[in-house]
C-alpha cells in the first residue's frame, strides 16, 4: 500500500515538474509566435507592408504550420512584383500533408492568381479546375474560369461553365447563353461549315429571340452559298425583331438584292425601319441616295438637312447635302448652311477654349 502511495506522490510531482517546464518554455514560445503573427495582421490592415513582410517571414520560421502566414507571404511578393517567389512559395504547399479540402482550395486560388500574373493561361486554368474539385460550389472560381476560357476562345467550355454559374446564381433566364452558342457558330463558320454554324446560330436565337448578330450570322452563311433570298430573309427578320439596329443590314441588303434583281425593295425596308426608327442615320442616308437617283431631289434635300443638323461634324453627309443644293442650284441655301456650319465651328472652338481655361485653372489652384 505504501508503495502504491510513494509512486502517486512520484508521479503527481513529475506531471506538476513538466507542466512548469512547459508553462516556462514551451507555452511562452507558442504566445510570442502568436504575438509576432498578430503583429504581421495588425501591420497589413494598417499598410506596413514591409514591416507585415519581416513579421510573417519570422511566424513561418518559427511555426511552419501556419499556413496562413504563408499565404500573406505569397501574396505581397505577387503584389510586389514578384510572381516568380510567390509561385513558389505557393507550390511549396501544395507538397504538404494534412491540408484539409478548404485550405487546398485557398492555396489553388492564389496559385490561379500567380499564374495569371505570369500570363501562363494554362497552368491558371490547371488551379481553377483543382480548386472547383475540391470546391464545386466556388462562385468565384467558376466566373475566372469563365473568364479565362472566353479570353482564350474555348466557347465550348466557357458555355459550360456559364450555364454552370447561372445554375448557381439560381437565373431563370437563359440569355447569357446565346452569346456563348454564337462564337461557337462562328468558329465553325471560319471553317466554311455554314450549316452547323446556323444550328448554333438558331440556338442562340432560341435562347435570346433579340440576338442581333445570330441574325446577321445566318443571313451572312447564306451569303457566303449564294442563297441571297434566304439571307435577305433573315436579315429582314432581324429589322421586325430589333428595329433599332436595322441600319446594320442596309448595305447586306442592297447588295443581295442587287443580286436577286430586286434593288427597288430597299427604298421599301428602310421605310420600315424609319418607321420604327425614325433617327436611324442610314436608312436615312439609303432613303436619301435613292430618292437623289429618282429624281426626288425635296425629299432628298429634306432627309440629308435633318441628317445635317443630327450630325453636323459628318463631312460625308455635309458634302452631299452641298452638291444637291449645287445641283438644284439653291445659292441661298448653301450660304445659310456655310454660315451655320462656320457658326456652330466658333462655338465648338470658344466651348473648347473655355474647357481648356477652366482645367488650366484648376490645376494651377
């Protein structure tokens, strides 16, 4: 029995001699690397960066476990200019056992981001696709994925990764999408394969019935196979769909029309469009061409004077107003619209004068 007693006694002296050790030496050491760490945090969220640098430069040393210390470090050397260091610093936890799934996914962010400061598009894109496999619900991750995809032409991939993120956002609407279905077509069509590119093109109509340039895309394809009515038919389709950019199919049209024998039905779809856009600068200047070459020299003069006093600085339309009034030999109206243009010339340059006082005089204040 007193032997049982003598070695408690023995032992409970033991466990209070290793606990005061560990009070003395181990216990303090771990408070002042926490202290130095705190110290690190405290200088970056006041803008001591150099001082933040040799704080956490001190905290890995002394706790390599800190992995958070490491990542303050990696990024002022980004930050900083240092990409190189930084990569490095961030490759070098990657090999470390133990790092649970959120800190895995921390460290291939800001390996995402060394890379994309060392245009290295690839190995970027490499990290986000890891940092999504350990963290699929990454918002973030999935839009610079998104991002990057669209910077390098990968559309097929980048409209995955759209519909992904609309899936995440919870949108209903699907429009996004049309853009993606659209370069799609378009890299087929570099490749003259025009009907699966107005597969793509009609998709991209289903997803956005307003997509202006699906429908300028599948007029051209047809275009390009010499289908002209069927390309003036979707052309047209696109000034009932967006009027406001039936201006973009004048010239289209002209010419396949030109083509089909069939020139006089554009006097007819700009008509249409002024209709619907009654400021659309060219059918206005078409509508004016057109009646210039009929002879229909008032309604020209009336269409070329509102497109004057719209855009006054166009010189294109300016000189054809001028030559109708030469040609209808209105000496009147010419010297009014010299004087007009002289006067509205001053007021631009005493605007400018007055500009340029002003900005002198409030950088010398």
């Amino acid at each position: 029995m007193i032997e049982y007693i003598l070695i408690f006694v023995l032992l409970f002296v033991a466990t209070v001699g290793l606990y005061a050790l560990y009070s003395k030496y181990v216990d303090k050491k771990s408070s002042n690397e926490s202290g130095v760490y705190v110290k690190a945090l405290q200088d970056l969220l006041d803008g001591r960066i150099e001082s933040a640098f040799s704080n956490l430069r001190q905290t890995v040393s002394e706790d390599s476990g800190n992995i958070d210390a490491y990542l303050r470090l990696g990024q002022i050397l980004r930050e900083h200019g240092k990409p190189e260091r930084a990569l490095q610093v961030h490759k070098d936890l990657t090999l470390r056992d133990g790092l649970t799934a959120t800190q895995k996914a921390t460290v291939l962010k800001e390996l995402f981001l060394d890379y994309s400061s060392l245009k290295d598009a690839d190995m970027a894109e490499a990290a986000l696709k890891e940092l999504l496999s350990y963290d699929s619900g990454n918002r973030w991750g999935h839009i610079k994925l998104l991002e990057l995809q669209k910077e390098e032409s990968k559309w097929e991939d980048a409209y995955d990764s759209a519909v992904t993120i609309l899936k995440l956002e919870s949108d209903k609407s699907k429009k996004p999408l049309a853009l993606f279905k659209y370069n799609i077509g378009m890299e087929l069509t570099k490749k003259r394969d025009y009907h699966k590119a107005r597969v793509l093109f009609k998709e991209a109509l289903g997803l956005d019935p307003k997509y202006s340039d699906a429908f300028i895309a599948i007029g051209d394809s047809y275009a390009q196979e010499e289908r002209y009515e069927d390309a003036v038919n979707f052309w047209e389709k696109l000034i009932e769909a967006v009027p406001s950019d039936g201006g973009r199919v004048i010239d289209r049209l002209k010419r396949s029309l030109f083509d089909l024998g069939r020139f006089g039905d554009i006097e007819s779809i700009c008509e249409k469009i002024l209709e619907q856009v009654p400021s659309d600068r060219k059918a206005k200047l078409t509508l004016a061409e057109i009646h210039k070459k009929k002879g229909e020299l008032d309604s020209a003069e009336r269409l070329l004077f509102d497109l004057v006093e719209e855009s006054p600085k166009d010189v294109n339309i300016v000189m054809q107003l001028v030559r109708l009034y030469l040609e209808k030999n209105e000496n009147e109206k010419l010297d009014r619209l010299f004087r007009n243009i002289e006067k509205q010339t001053k007021a631009a340059a005493g605007q400018s004068i007055q500009n340029n006082d002003l900005k002198a005089a409030s950088t010398s204040g």
